[in-house]
C-alpha cells in the first residue's frame, strides 16, 4: 500500500519504521519540511516528503501529530478521495492541547477529530505507549502479544486498519463505532495497559467514562512526579505498571 503518515514523534517514527519494513511504500512528513528529519526515521525505507506529498495519491493517511493541532492539517485533507483511509493516532491532553471545550464537555476526541476534517476517521494505536509500541510487537499467534483496539465506522477504514495493526506486531481488536472510542481513551482500562487479545474486550467493557478525566491527570501528575514534565515518554515498564495502577 501507499501510506502517507503526518507526523514523525515517537508514535509517528515508529510507524514509518515497522510499516515500511513491512513492504508498504511510505512517505513520512512533518511541519518543518523533509530536510529536518531524522535518518534513523527512513532507516527501513520510509521517505520524507512535505506534508502535501504525503497526502497526495495514498491509499492510507495516518495522522499522527498534537490533537490541538488537527483543525491546521483540514485544508491539507479536503482534497483526499473518500475511499482513502485516513486513521488517527491522537489523545487528548489539555495541558498540551490547552482546553477543548467540546471535549471537556464529553465529545469522543476522535468524533471531534472527524469534525475537524470533515471526513471519516478510523482510531488506533493511540492506545499504546510509545516504548511498547518500539520494543514490543511480536509475530502473529505469540501467546502474549498485545492487543490494540481499533475503532471505525467504515468497512474499508476497519478492515485496513486492522490489517496494518496486525503488521506493525500486534492482535488488532474490532472495538465497534468510533462513537465508543472513548473506551481506549486516556484513563481507561485499555489505554497503555499492555493486555492480550484475550483480556482486551473485558478491559473495553469495563470503563468507566464519567472516571477517565481524573484518571488520566493522575497519570499526568505521576509523570511529573517522576520525570520533572508532563512531556517525556516513560519507560514501558513504568508507564504500564502505573496504568495498571491508575486505570484497571
């Protein structure tokens, strides 16, 4: 496939990595122009192009850039055919987002981001770490490997989105509508928990929506706690260890 991918952070960088190695033809892009990124980023074939490139004649668009962020890249997408998956990677945090009225009220982050671009939306991997999702994908039929639900409405957007779940090394999981993506959102029992395909579905089931928000700035206050910032990634070990904690 022909893969556009906008954004080259930590979720971004390994994407581009894992499915480029997987055969697909991916452009890779971010807002300071190709030049500025990173050779390790195009170590297993990805190329950086600008960002109209990367949306230009491509089968698959993933965005994987701040939520605040979105409305900006609308005009960037307006032109993209309707069959052209475009899948969302992101999660709301206001501190680095800053307050998103519509969402502190109890609109799905990701039905806000279909608002934005005003075009249907698939969501995944939002719901792993980004030291997980580097180190810890493992072939299809590893008894432990990890499970990322996936959210969408369209056939196409599931079936291909869980298709390049599966190939970045994890169990892809049909959670259902994009209206129940909240269920994999910060705070919940499936977000950066690191459960099986087997302890998945009872992890969805059992999230408390009324319960995410403060869940998730506890983590935020942790992370602060421990790292001095609410921006530096963890350690997988910690990071889920504290979701467990925090979330289940």
């Amino acid at each position: 496939m022909k893969i556009g991918i906008l954004g080259v952070g930590h979720i971004g960088k390994t994407l581009a990595l894992k499915l480029s190695a997987a055969g697909h033809k991916v452009h890779v892009a971010n807002s300071r122009g190709p030049e500025t990124i990173a050779a390790d980023v195009l170590s297993t074939g990805a190329k950086a192009v600008t960002v109209q490139q990367a949306v230009l004649d491509k089968d698959v668009i993933i965005i994987s850039i701040p939520l605040n962020r979105i409305p900006a890249i609308a005009p960037l997408l307006a032109g993209v055919p309707d069959q052209t998956v475009v899948i969302d990677t992101s999660n709301y945090y206001p501190g680095r987002d800053n307050k998103i009225e519509s969402i502190e009220a109890g609109k799905v982050e990701s039905i806000w981001v279909q608002e934005q671009l005003g075009r249907p939306v698939a969501k995944a991997w939002n719901s792993i770490g980004s030291d997980s999702f580097a180190k810890k994908g493992k072939p299809a039929g590893s008894l432990d490997r990890i499970a990322l639900s996936i959210a969408a409405e369209r056939e196409i957007d599931s079936k291909l989105t869980m298709q390049l779940v599966e190939e970045t090394g994890f169990d892809a999981y049909d959670a259902g509508s994009l209206k129940d993506s909240w269920r994999q959102q910060p705070g919940a029992p499936a977000y950066c928990t690191d459960l099986t395909l087997k302890e998945l579905p009872a992890a969805l089931a059992a999230a408390d929506r009324a319960r995410l928000p403060k869940r998730r700035d506890l983590a935020v206050a942790a992370f602060q706690e421990r790292f001095g910032d609410a921006t530096t990634n963890p350690d997988a070990d910690f990071g889920v260890r504290l979701s467990r904690v925090l979330f289940m």
